[in-house]
C-alpha cells in the first residue's frame, strides 16, 4: 500500500494551496461577515481547471481523478469552507449525476460548460417536509405532451441562485414512494422557475443556500436525466459521491483550525513559557492532530476507491461521519486554546467552529451515516 500522493496529486495540491492563500483567504473574513458570494473566484478556480477536475477532457474537464478533486476540496476549506463547498457541491452534486446518468447530448449541454466553469450546478432534493426522509417528497412532475410541468419546493440548496443549473428530484407517479420519483436538469431561466429565500446561516456564510420554487414549471422532456421511476437511485448514488466532498471539506476545516491553535500556542506565554509547552495544551494539540489524520485518511480511501472504480458507499459515509465529528471537535478546541481571543472574530478560529457544524448536518446527517454504515455492515 503506498500512502503517498502522487507528484500529480503533489502539483496540483500544491497549486490549489497557493491559490487559496493568494486568491480566497484574503477576502474569506469579510466575505463571510458580507454573506457574499464572489463568482469571480470561481472563474478564476475554472481557469486553473478545477471546476472540472474528475471529467475527461472531451466534457470539458482536466482529465484527473476523484482524489484530486477531494484534495482541492480539502486546500480550498482549510481557508475557506464556503469556497470548497462551492466546488464540491457543483462537482459532485451537479456534475457527476449528468456524468454517470446523462445521455450524450445532456453531456455536451450541460457538463461541458459546467466543467469549463462557464455555468455554476446545484442540487435540489431537500424539502421543508422531506430531508432525511427523501421518499417522502411533495414536488411534483406531471408529464404533458413534449414536457413535464415541475410544481413544489426545495430548500437548503447550495449554490442557490446563483446556479445556472439544477438536478431536481420530483414525484412523477407519488403512489409509488421512492420508485415513482425521477430526476431532470432544470435551467435557471425555464418558465415557472425561481428563486425563493436565502437563508441567514451560522456558517459557510458566503456560500448562498436558498428555496428554489417551481410553479407550473416547464422542463423538455429531453432534460430528464435518466429513465422514469430512476430518480431515487440517482439522488443517493450522487450523495454517496457528494460525500467524499463534505468528508474533504471537515478535514480542510480541522487542518486549518489546527495550524491556528498550533501558531498561537507557540507564541502566547502563560506563566513564563508557551502554553504549547504546557501538557494540557500540548495534549490536546495531539488529540487533534489524530483526529484529523485519522479523517483524512479516511476521506482520501474513500476518493481513491471512487477513482478505481470500486464499491466506495460505506468507505464515503464513514468518511463524512468521522471527518464531520472531528472537525467539530477539533475547531472547538481551537477555540478554547485561543480562550476568549477564539470567542471574538479579531481570530479566524470562531469562523472555523462555526463552519464545522454544517459538515455533521448537510449530505446525510451523522446520524443517516450511522444508518448507512450499519446496514452496508450486517449485509457483510
């Protein structure tokens, strides 16, 4: 088994870190007290290649794999964790459904400029009566002549509004729960489509979330993604791969968390000397230093797997469960070796705690992850 990057996982790595230092971390303070959204940085994330990372070059991609992807991921969050999910939710929650299910000409519509970073994705398939439970959605799809008419809700979307497009799950035939449901690629400009309420959020704050409606919504039939009765299969498949990116994005916080505890214990002074010399400090640093090692190897089996193209559903959620709690665990002790400076936002540390709460939550709660994991190991 070789633990080591490759010197392509290397190159890129180190280019995503520099970017980040130069480009996003110099804005992510006031663009998180802003709630603001710059979609300059992605372009400028696309003119490196990194909204296409997995894709082959003929999508529109740089041809890599899923490895590189969750180490951009992981780069962009130590910094900054509404820019890392901004990638991760447009690479693994847009993306890849139309990559594994589109036909062709879906492929050259809608991944290419996706890819390319000309157009932004999303996902919809939360609603205010159905998260956990996706079977027991109210969004509707009736099929009338050439298209099918999308009426309901989904909220908590990641990149709402400010996508161009939407992988949106709705009840073709509602009888039938789960095996009634089927996914379709919704333009932003299609008649019968808005945007409804941005969310005010305790973190990722410059990642936009919002409600987006649809009220007698119109879709061709040629943007439906897959066959009917399909979609459930769809929405779970692609949170399996989502979920690498969230596990990527919980080990960016953590690290970054860490090396921020970690330069301030060495220069404060308690009693005469650094409290990272002080047992009480210097253990916890350790702790967390564990914590996120153990996540990121994790995260990167569960991304390697994907990338050779084996069964990686419960490496991906023990990834995301693990990487989730240590990330909150280890932000929150950042917090306490800062003591009250890591209460005040004069110190990026209270900015990571809060960001770190999102990842136990979003893509399958920790709790749907024990769910998963537990079946997946009875059925061994």
């Amino acid at each position: 088994m070789i633990f080591t990057l490759s010197e392509e996982h290397q190159m890129i790595q180190k280019m995503v870190r520099d970017f980040a230092k130069h480009e996003v971390e110099p804005t992510a303070k006031e663009r998180d007290e802003e709630e603001r959204f710059d979609r300059d940085l992605f372009t400028k994330m696309a003119e490196l290649g990194l909204t296409g990372i997995p894709w082959p070059e003929e999508y529109g991609g740089i041809g890599s794999d899923y490895l590189t992807y969750v180490v951009a991921v992981e780069e962009l969050s130590k910094v900054c964790a509404s820019t890392g999910v901004t990638l991760s939710a447009h690479t693994s929650l847009a993306c890849w459904p139309v990559y594994t299910f589109g036909t062709e000409e879906q492929k050259q519509e809608y991944l290419k400029p996706m890819a390319r970073g000309e157009k932004i994705g999303a996902y919809g398939l939360t609603e205010p009566g159905s998260g956990s439970d996706a079977g027991g959605m109210k969004t509707t799809a009736v099929k009338n002549g050439n298209e099918y008419i999308l009426n309901g809700t989904k909220i908590f979307i990641t990149n709402g509004g400010i996508a161009d497009y939407y992988i949106v799950f709705a009840a073709l035939e509602p009888d039938k729960k789960h095996k009634g449901t089927t996914a379709f690629i919704v333009e932003k400009d299609f008649a019968g489509f808005s945007v409804g309420k941005k969310e005010k959020k305790l973190g990722i704050r410059s990642s936009p979330t919002t409600e987006i409606i649809f009220e007698d919504c119109r879709v061709p039939l040629k943007n439906r993604l897959g066959e009917e009765g399909e979609g459930f299969k769809i929405a779970m498949m692609t949170l399996d791969g989502g979920r690498n990116g969230i596990a990527a994005q919980a080990v960016g916080i953590a690290q970054g968390a860490f090396e921020a505890a970690t330069a301030y214990a060495k220069e404060r002074k308690q009693f005469g000397r650094p409290i990272a010399e002080q047992q009480g400090i210097s253990f916890k640093l350790a702790d967390m230093a564990t914590a996120i090692e153990a996540s990121r190897l994790l995260t990167y089996q569960a991304a390697w797997l994907e990338s050779e193209g084996l069964p990686y559903g419960k490496a991906s959620a023990m990834s995301k469960l693990y990487a989730g709690d240590a990330a909150m665990k280890v932000t929150t002790e950042a917090v306490q070796i800062f003591g009250g400076y890591g209460y005040t936002k004069d110190y990026p540390v209270e900015r990571y705690m809060r960001d770190a709460k999102i990842t136990q939550i979003y893509e399958g709660t920790q709790e749907i992850q024990r769910i998963v994991i537990s079946r997946m190991v009875m059925q061994s």
